[in-house]
C-alpha cells in the first residue's frame, strides 16, 4: 500500500510528463501537426486539426498512441518556466514534509518526479540550483534508507558530473552524504579524460551539461570542454530556442554534438500545434517529426484550386525518414469537410497503407503529393448542364409544336370541309348559308393551315436543335439531357 501510494503521489505532482511517458507505452506515438508557411497555421486549419485528431484518439487503434495537443506543446518545449520552477519548488516543501512526518518512501517519490520534471524545463541557473537541491535531499533520504542505500551513489555521481566543484555541508546535507561525496570525486578524478566538442551554425548558443551552463558556441568556434569519462547531458539554447537534450557517451572516445535550430524555429506549439512550414517540405517535416519524438507524424494542410478548397493529410513514417500515404478530402465553403469525410480522413491514415478508397468511394480521394498530382482531377468540379437543360426545353418546345401543328392542320381540314358542304350544285352557295359564312369558313381554314404549317417547320427546327444540344451535353457530361438514368 505505502509503494501504491507513493506512485499515486508522483503521478499527481507531475501529471503532464508521466501522461506522455504512459501514452508512448501504450504503443507507436502518432503527433498531428498543422502545417502550413510562415507566419505558420491559421485558426481554419488549426480547427480542422483538432477534429482529425479527435477523430483518431477516438477510436482505440491497436499499436497507436495519439499525442494530445497538450502533450505535442510539452514536447516543443512549451511551458510557463516560471510557473513550472513553482511547482518544482512546491514539491520540494512537500517532500521535506513527507520526510519530517516519517515518510521517506513519499518523499523519495515526490523528489524523483521533480527531478525529472525539472531536468524537462529550459536550462536556466534557477533551475539548476533546484535540481541540485533536490538531488541532494535524494541522497540524504536513499542513504538513510537500507533499501536505497544502493541508489544513493548514482545520485551523488550525477551531481558531480554536472558541478565536480560542488561543496556539501555535512550539518545540512548528513556526514553519509558528504562521504559518499568525497569518495565518489576521488573515483571521478582516477577516469581519463575525454574530449566533447559542441557545435552549431548559429550564433551565441548557450551550451549546458548535465543542466549546468558549460560556455558558448559560435560558426567556427565550438565549444571544446574536457570530461571525465562517462554519460552526460548535453543540451543547447539560442535565444528562446532550445535543441533538444542529448545523451552523450564518452566512455570510449571523444565525441562531437552540434546543435541545428532550423526545427526549433518553425515550432509553432500555439498554432496547432505546428509547424510553420511548405506542406510540401517534406525532409523538414519528418525532421520535425524526429524532434517530437514521435513514430508517425500525420500532417495537415490545405490547398485551393480554381476555387475549391482542399484538406491534405499525409502521413510519415518518422524513424525510416519517408512518406507513408497521404489522403485529400474536399471542403466545403473552405472549413468544413464533407459529412462523414473526417472521420474518413482518420481512418484511411491510421490505415497505415491498407485499403485505400476507390476514386468515388467516399469524400476522402488518395494523393500522391510527391507526383503533384493535381487535386482537381481527384475531385472533378460537376459540370455544367446548361447544354442538357437547353436540350430537354427543346425537346419539350418540339413536342409543343408538334402538337400545335396537328391541331391546327385538323382543325383546318374541318373549316375546308364545312365550307365545301355550303356549295350548292350549280356553283353557288346553298341556302340557309350566304356567302359571308362562305367566306368566313375558307378563312378559317387557311389560317388553320399556316398556323399548322409554322408549327410544323418550327417543331422540325426545335427537334433538329435538340438532336445537336443533346449531343453536345453527352460530350461535355456523359449525359443527353439534365437527367441521369
């Protein structure tokens, strides 16, 4: 129970590191990004991020651990220091009073999770007088205790590393402490020595060992520091920009570490997170990638063609340095993709390279981005059907006018034939008619006709028309007319 309850502690104390350390055991660690050119992602695309990414951690995939946005800034080394330096000191007082109130199994917990979590902070002297002093209060509370009595050496050795000229104060600290101290610097001091140089092609990086700072490097003026023989931490700083620490072995040899910044530069932990970076910047990319510490890096970004607007994900296998798959879905109104398209997106790129969807198979088309392949051609615009609506009107207007024609030609025949029935025998016209209804009746039928015969040429030209606009529509859509059958 006392071990149970001291896990439960450290967890508390630093809830952020453990939850990425516990998320990347529970298989390969998959960070989205949002990528998008300098000044980096705008809020539209920083939005379509967080639903692919919820769209991932959704769904438990077997062997994925999705890294939430909290835990892609911590790795990008977004972090209040001050706050942060408080908290470390918070948990120091605490693990005082564990050790005071006769617990020192807590408060071994509680300093070891400080620790850890200052040694993830940026380097500053602030920082490193706390890690001293937590290491120290480590030493004293292990080697009080039969059970870590082992550990308490290691501890005091790391410490020597960082500062070889570190005094103790055995009334402080406990004689055992300062013994271990002296023994341990006369075993350092019998090592041999190794050379490490640090480099960097940026000017005036501050360079730190054990997260002590140990001088400065400059273009054609590397840092050459002497060590005694063993494992350090190495890290650097430029400005706000920090390279990610690096365990350096110098049991055998020397070594040679240089610091790039061109990752830390394009970090945008409050933009997405992302990377202010061409999505088409591949090698960049999967650099960044290595810098997160992450197995897949998924990154999205947009694109826009002849007014229609696209969402790209493209996937990266981080540790082999290549590109993976990529998917692209349409947008609607340039934000929102098409029902169901997300969670699409999601599943094809978590795929990893399996069934990919056919060309009209869903809203989500794949694309290759290394062949350029023109996004438009994946999603077609719908063409126009100005052709066949004109088509089917006249088509409609020859059956119109056909009808027309047919009804005037009979009612023709019957005003002929009426007026035929006036005329007597001898040539004139037969009582009751006179020769006004005569008249009238042959009137009527000859405009009958011409009506008719209008109708008829125009029905002929409509249905000609139609003949032509019904082919010119299957040219341009595969259709006759505006309906698909």
């Amino acid at each position: 129970m006392r071990a149970i309850r001291c896990c439960a502690l450290a967890a508390m104390v630093v809830a952020v590191p453990l939850e990425v350390r516990s998320g990347d055991a529970a298989g390969k660690a998959v960070g989205v990004l949002a990528v998008a050119p300098a000044p980096g992602p705008g809020p539209a695309l920083v939005d379509l991020t967080a639903q692919l990414r919820e769209e991932l951690a959704a769904q438990p995939r077997p062997g994925l651990s999705v890294l939430d946005a909290a835990q892609l800034r911590l790795r990008m080394g977004d972090q209040p220091a001050d706050a942060s330096l408080s908290e470390a000191n918070r948990s120091y007082q605490a693990a005082i009073g564990a050790d005071l109130s006769n617990d020192p199994e807590r408060a071994i917990a509680i300093l070891r999770a400080s620790i850890e979590d200052l040694e993830s902070l940026p380097e500053s002297e602030e920082a490193f007088q706390q890690w001293t002093r937590a290491m120290l209060r480590l030493a004293k509370v292990e080697s009080q205790m039969q059970e870590y009595a082992k550990d308490a050496p290691a501890v005091v050795e790391r410490l020597l590393r960082a500062d070889p000229a570190l005094q103790v104060d055995p009334e402080v600290h406990g004689t055992e402490v300062a013994r271990q101290v002296h023994l341990v610097r006369r075993q350092l001091r019998a090592l041999p020595e190794r050379r490490l140089t640090v480099s960097s092609p940026s000017k005036g990086v501050r360079v730190f060992v054990n997260g002590r700072q140990a001088g400065s490097a400059s273009p054609g003026a590397p840092l050459v520091l002497t060590l005694r023989r063993g494992r350090y931490r190495v890290s650097g700083q430029k400005d706000k920009l920090r390279a990610p620490a690096q365990a350096v072995d110098l049991a055998d040899k020397d070594q040679a570490v240089a610091f790039d910044f061109s990752v830390s530069e394009v970090l945008r932990p409050g933009q997405g997170p992302g990377l202010a970076l061409a999505g088409n910047d591949h090698a960049r990319i999967i650099r960044a990638g290595g810098y997160l510490r992450v197995d897949t890096l998924l990154a999205t970004s947009t694109s826009e063609e002849n007014g229609v607007s696209y969402l790209l994900g493209t996937a990266y296998d981080v540790p082999a340095g290549k590109l993976k798959l990529a998917g692209v879905m349409r947008l609607d109104g340039g934000r929102r993709p098409e029902p169901g398209g997300m969670k699409a997106l999601a599943d094809f790129l978590a795929s990893g390279g399996g069934p990919k969807p056919s060309r009209d198979g869903g809203p989500v088309k794949p694309y290759d981005p290394l062949q350029k392949s023109k996004l438009q051609d994946l999603f077609p615009r719908e063409k126009p059907k100005t052709l066949g609506w004109a088509a089917f009107g006249t088509g409609i207007g020859a059956v119109a006018l056909s009808g027309i024609a047919v009804w005037q030609g009979l009612a023709s025949n019957r005003a002929f034939d009426d007026a035929k029935g006036m005329r007597a025998t001898g040539g004139g016209v037969s009582p009751p008619n006179t020769v006004a209804d005569y008249n009238r009746k042959v009137s009527d039928g000859e405009s009958a006709r011409t009506i008719a015969m209008g109708a008829g040429v125009g029905a002929g030209a409509a249905l000609v028309a139609t003949g032509i606009l019904g082919y010119l529509s299957y040219r341009q859509t595969g259709d006759f007319g505006p309906f698909r059958f």
